[in-house]
C-alpha cells in the first residue's frame, strides 16, 4: 500500500542538471523546507513561473545561480585576528 506524501515535504530531483525545479525540489537543493522557498519568493528574492494560475510553481536553474551568487557570503579580507595568549604553566 503505497502512503501519500506531504505536499511540503522536500524531494530529490531526478535530474540535477535539469532546467527547471519545483518548489520541494529547491527545498531539497536548499537543504531547507518548502515553505522557506516560498518566503524567498513571497519577498522577491527567486523568480519563479506558473503556467496556469493555482498551478505548478517552478524556478529556473539560472534563477537559482543567481540567487545563489547574490546571497553567497565571502570573508572579509586584510582583517585578521590576533593570536590569543595563553599564560605557560608555572
């Protein structure tokens, strides 16, 4: 007997060099739940299409590359940190 699964629940693609994700696809990528993604997108942050209305949400992959290049963190050069002294054994 096979189970029906949450409709939020996030699945791995098939393909990951396919062109488009869905919503639970992206959650997977993310490593995050679908909801999350539907913030992102809520605020603006990832584009997303839907052929009809009440339909299938899908994203692109370059929509998702440039998601991620815009939000990516890198450090901060030229500062670094001072190493802490310790007191030696008496």
């Amino acid at each position: 007997m096979a189970t029906k699964q949450s409709p939020r629940t996030p699945t791995q693609p098939r393909d990951l060099n396919a062109p488009f994700f869905n919503l639970r696809e992206v959650a997977w990528l993310w490593d995050c739940s679908v909801d999350t993604v539907r913030r992102a997108i809520k605020a603006g942050l990832l584009p997303c299409s839907q052929r009809v209305p009440g339909g299938l949400i899908i994203v692109s992959r370059e929509d998702l590359d440039a998601y991620h290049q815009a939000t990516r963190t890198v450090p901060i050069r030229g500062r670094r940190r001072r190493p802490t002294r310790t007191k030696a054994a008496a």
